[in-house]
C-alpha cells in the first residue's frame, strides 16, 4: 500500500502554538498523538515510522500531526507540561471536526493519549497504547537521576553534530534492534525533528509524572502493548498501567525495541493486534453455522490466529509447516466469507477464540 497521501494543514492550541497535522487514507478517522519527536514530512518514508503509517491508514483516515517544538509546528514553544500536550492534540481534533475517533499514542504520545481519553470519554471510541508507564523514571526511581542527566546532556552536546555517535546513543537505547537503515533514519529524525533544547525540555517534562489517578478515568476499550524486554520502559510498568486503566487488554511483545519494528518477528503479533482491535471492518458474517463448516483443525489454526499468532508459530504449535498453515488460513477465509487477516481476527475474536490467558 502507498503512503497515505500528504496535505500539511495548521491549527492553534489554546497559548497560540502552531500546531502541523495532516490526514491520510480512508474509512473512520484514527488520531495518533504526537511522540516524542516527529516530522510530518521526513516520516513519510522513513523506514522505521513509515511501515507504522501505513498500517494505521490502511482501513482508516488517518490524523497525524507533530507536537509543539518539533517538525512543522511551532519550534519555539516555551511550555511542555502535558496539559499544553493535551491542548495541542485537542486543538487538532476540533480542527478536524471529529465527534468521535479511534486514539493512537506510543511511548510520550501515549500519556497525552491518556489523559486526553480520560478528559474527553465522549470523543474516543478505541484508546491504543505503546510502550506507556504507570509513574515515570524520576517519580518512581530518584537514583535515576544521574543516568538521566547523562542522556540529556548527550542531546545537549551531539544533537547538531555531524558525527552521528551522539543521535545513535540514544538511537541504540530506543530500537536495539533496529537495521542500518532504521537506526540511521532515525538518527536523522531526530537531527532533524527539533533543536537539542527543544527535544531535551519536551522529554524533561514526561519525566515525573504519575498516572495512577488519570488512568481508571479512561471508559473505551483500550489495547496496551509492551515489549517485554524494554530497555528504556519496563515491562512491568506496561502491564501496570494496563492494569489501572478498567477492562484493558495488555499484550505483551516478543521484542527489546521500544516500539517494534516491522523487520523483527514481533510485527506480526503488532499488527495482528492492533488491526484485530480497531473497529471498521464492513460484513462480518455471523457465527451461526460456520463454525460447524470448520474441521477440527481449522478450528485450532483460528484459535492460533485471534492470538494474533503469524503462520510460522501456528504451525510450530500444531506441528505443522507455515505453508500448510498458510494453505488452511486461506480455506478459512473461504469459510468465513472474509478476504483478509485483520477480518478473520475480528470474527474468531467475537466468536470467542484467542481468549486463553496467554498475553502475558
């Protein structure tokens, strides 16, 4: 699928701040709330972010737009705080007109998701959250302080440079597993996203905050993804905010990136989940006589697959190779009246399958 197609608008949060956003694709509208770093432009074909757009855009319109101090917007910015974050994002929404929409957020992103779907539960129909916390680095671990000042002045000294080494510090902390290519992209990203004094007061202001109270105020469904062995976030913050945030389902990912990377084996279980979660897959047929046109087998590959399981697990479950696997998925689509991956999760899910206790 291309990149979702690309018209730079703007917008003013409430202090005057230039917000940038765009929108891309079709069907009901998804809003990702800005990360920490982001350029509308060089995110297009970036090999790390671009893969993540082209998800998101595939069954919906897709709303992105870059945070106070970096990218499009308004590099100038004076306050951080998460409520002008929250501001900005609610900025972008009314200027977009949307009553009610799917909510996005990943790492920082994720936070103002939050407390945006805690201020707003008339608005947001769907909360998605990345590689989130329950209470920051410096709220819940002082001694932190020094490993901390340690990152801040890397940004400080390096950002600018043209020797790289700086940007890849950081770079190997978030995506350890990231390709030359990946790392290298967002190396420029972040040369290019915002200043060093930018980049180090908007991550400054995340870092002690405490979620404990905004987070059971959140009344949509909500997906929380964590990868398990998170250098940057703990694992068991992920699953602590899942657990504050009422009848949220936490995934947990095969993974040590901050946020997964569609060349590692946990993409798949990603984008399983998530397009699995998200509402706006059209005719899905009914349960009531297709599960007695399903065999045995075919009813343990659906359970295998609402997991969010790829063709290569499955078929090291059943002993079975990816291409039998492969070959009965397809029947089973066949069966289902489905033509896609994300319509079959959909249906198994609501059907019942993939609800064993195996996510975290």
């Amino acid at each position: 699928m291309a990149t979702p197609s690309h018209h730079v608008r703007f917008c003013a949060s409430r202090d005057g701040t230039r917000i940038a956003f765009t929108t891309g694709g079709a069907g009901p509208p998804l809003v990702r709330a800005a990360h920490w770093l982001s350029h509308l432009d060089y995110e297009r074909d970036c090999p790390l972010w671009g893969p993540w757009l082209k998800l998101l855009a595939r069954r919906h319109t897709l709303v992105r737009y870059d945070g106070r101090g970096c990218g499009l917007s308004d590099r100038e910015a004076a306050d951080f705080s998460l409520d002008r974050c929250v501001e900005d994002l609610e900025a972008v929404v009314d200027s977009c007109k949307l009553a009610r929409f799917v909510l996005f957020g990943a790492t920082i992103g994720g936070i103002t998701a939050l407390a945006y779907a805690a201020r707003h539960p008339d608005r947001v129909s769907h909360l998605v959250l990345i590689g989130g916390f329950a209470v920051s680095r410096m709220a819940r671990d002082p001694p932190l302080i020094e490993e901390t000042a340690l990152e801040l002045k890397a940004i400080d000294l390096g950002w600018s440079n043209d020797n790289p080494a700086y940007r890849q510090f950081i770079t190997s902390m978030l995506v350890p597993d990231a390709t030359s290519e990946q790392a290298h992209s967002h190396n420029e990203l972040m040369r290019i996203a915002a200043s060093p004094q930018s980049a180090i007061r908007r991550l400054r202001s995340f870092h002690y905050l405490d979620l404990r109270e905004i987070a059971p105020q959140v009344r949509c469904p909500t997906l929380v993804l964590h990868s398990r062995f998170d250098g940057r976030i703990p694992f068991e913050q992920g699953r602590a905010l899942a657990t504050l945030i009422p009848g949220a389902r936490f995934v947990a990912l095969d993974s040590r990136n901050h946020w997964v990377v569609d060349t590692e084996p946990a993409w798949a279980r990603f984008t399983a989940e998530i397009e699995g979660f998200l509402p706006g897959v059209p005719d899905m047929p009914s349960a009531a006589g297709v599960l007695d046109a399903l065999t045995p087998r075919e009813l343990q590959v659906i359970d295998l697959l609402a997991a969010g399981l790829d063709n290569g697990t499955i078929g090291q479950r059943l002993g079975i190779s990816a291409k039998t696997v492969r070959n009965r998925v397809s029947v089973i689509f066949d069966k289902l009246g489905v033509n896609s991956r994300p319509q079959a999760i959909v249906w198994a899910r609501d059907a019942g399958f993939g609800r064993k206790p195996s996510d975290a």
